[in-house]
C-alpha cells in the first residue's frame, strides 16, 4: 500500500497517520536532557562536526522544564491551529535512549502520561551505539501497547564521510541495531543528510541503496545546515564546505525519491535550523517553497517514488 497523494507523488507521514490512526496526528517534540556517547568522551569526542550544542533538537523541549511542562506548552500551541488532534512524544534532542534504563523509563512513561487518551505512540531519536539490548527489549514490551518508533541518525553510508564528520559509528552498527529493533517489531526511521563534504550524486544514491537493504519503515533527509558554534562553521569559514543550492538539492532528493523502495514512508524532505544559528543554507529558512520546488519536479517530469527502485529489480 502506498501513501501517495494527488499533489504528492511519495509516502507521505502525513496520508500514513491518517491511514493508521483515522485522525490528525501532531509530534510533540521533547527534551530529555540527554546526552550522546559520541560527546562525553566514552566514544567520540564533541559529537559530529555539524551537530549543534542542543544535539539536533534545537526545536524541542525546554529541558529546564518537566516532561509534562514540555508537553503543555507545545501542545497548547498546537491546539490553536488543530482543536482536536492525537499525539505522539517525540524525544528528539541528543541520544534519547542514552541514560539508565529506570530512567528511560520514567521520561518514556511521564510523556505518555502527559499526552493521555489522545496518545498514538511513542518516537524516540538515538544513535546505533546509543541503546542497549536491555532498552530495546524494553521497548520490544512498550510496543505491544502503544507503537514505538526508534530514529537512528546514519547520515551517509559513506564510511570515510562518516570519519569526515566525526559520526563514530559504522555501517555494520546501523545494520545490526536494526535487526534488534524489528526482532521486537518496532518501527525504524533512518535520518540522512545530504550535502556533506566530499560527496557526490553517486554517494546520495549509494546511501539510498543502503537504506533499500534495511528493514526499515521510514526515512528523514535534509540538506546539511551550517550552524554556528560547531566545526563545520569553522570548516565553511576556511572554504572547506560549499553549501547546495536550493536547485542542487531538488536534483538530489528527486533522485532519491526516485530510487527509495515505494514502501518507506518519508517523514521528512527538508528541515531548517533556528534562524539565528544558521550560517548556510538561507533557502532552507523557507521550508514551503523547498517542499514545493520538488513536488514541481516530480509531477513535471511525472516521477515517483520508486520508480526507479522498480526498474532495478526487474
């Protein structure tokens, strides 16, 4: 089955919750106050060059808050603009699997508690090397009360990339957690960036081939965003880095849209950085017009996903 709409030619989160949960589902992105192995030294160390201080959750959570603090003040902005939605926490900052599993139990358990009746799920944002089998077995149990999602940063598979950007983590973890995480049925989203140093139109489309392999259910891509107070700043500012172009980027994501298996369902096409943060790319500010800028590509030259996943398995 496919999610596909008259204006979007891909699985879309939006047609997949309606499809699941017959009704409008909004995230409710949290903050744990987590950290991240490749930060504290115990594997890496200041995390991946292009990694803001908040670990990827710039749009989160007020980690001074409670958990149920965090919920009502963005779930009360959310009820203005849809009065009656379903909810699914959405621990997005840092590794969100990365403390002791009494713990982990505590945060997953007060953010259930906060969304109430209206509780669709659970989503939790880690890296491969960031949970443990006792956490997945963990949440092996959760799931079979309320659907779990588990987000695992690969950004490329691209190995030397990954040494590039400090990602410490290799392929073979990727592949390994996931086939943990399925064993317990729990779905897997894959978060890519494109755009990173070095790589080219056959790297986007190797990694497109390597998340084809994987038993996953969803995929997050966006353009690699140069914020300030992290390496990569310092490696756009000595003219290591070229940002895409808005044009570039359609190109690539079309292509990738094109090759992705038809039954992934893609949560993301685009993502943006706090506006004073960013550095580069000022067009990813304007998410609509991005979003739209490939929705025109793909009806003008009557492209979908998949189709060329398709092509190359007959």
């Amino acid at each position: 089955m496919n999610y596909f709409t008259k204006d979007k030619r891909y699985n879309t989160l939006t047609e997949y919750y309606k499809s699941k949960f017959n009704h409008k589902v909004a995230k409710i992105n949290l903050n744990g106050s987590f950290t991240c192995p490749n930060r504290d030294g115990k594997k890496g160390y200041g995390g991946c060059t292009f990694c803001s201080s908040l670990g990827s959750g710039d749009f989160a959570g007020d980690k001074d808050k409670s958990i149920l603090e965090q919920f009502i003040d963005i779930k009360t902005i959310m009820e203005k603009k849809w009065p009656d939605i379903y909810y699914i926490p959405y621990f997005q900052a840092n590794s969100s699997t990365y403390k002791p599993l009494d713990e982990l139990k505590k945060l997953y358990s007060e953010a259930i508690k906060a969304a109430g009746d209206k509780c669709v799920g659970l989503d939790i944002a880690t890296r491969a090397d960031a949970i443990t089998d006792e956490c997945i077995k963990y949440l092996g149990e959760l799931n079979k009360s309320i659907p779990v999602t588990v987000e695992l940063g690969l950004q490329t598979s691209n190995e030397k990339t990954g040494i590039l950007i400090n990602r410490c983590i290799t392929n073979q973890e990727v592949i390994d957690c996931v086939k943990k995480l399925r064993c317990e049925n729990i779905e897997v989203v894959i978060h890519i960036i494109n755009g990173l140093p070095g790589e080219a139109k056959k790297d986007y489309l190797n990694t497109i081939d390597f998340v084809n392999s994987l038993d996953i259910q969803g995929i997050k891509l966006h353009s690699l965003l140069i914020l300030k107070n992290t390496k990569m700043e310092e490696e756009y500012k000595n003219g290591l880095i070229s940002p895409l172009s808005l044009s570039q980027y359609v190109d690539i994501v079309v292509d990738e849209i094109c090759h992705l298996r038809d039954d992934i369902i893609i949560h993301r096409l685009s993502a943006d950085g706090k506006i004073d943060d960013l550095i580069e790319p000022k067009w990813t500010i304007k998410k609509l017009v991005v979003m739209n800028e490939i929705d025109k590509k793909l009806r003008r030259e009557n492209l979908y996903q998949g189709i060329y996943y398709k092509k190359k398995e007959i």
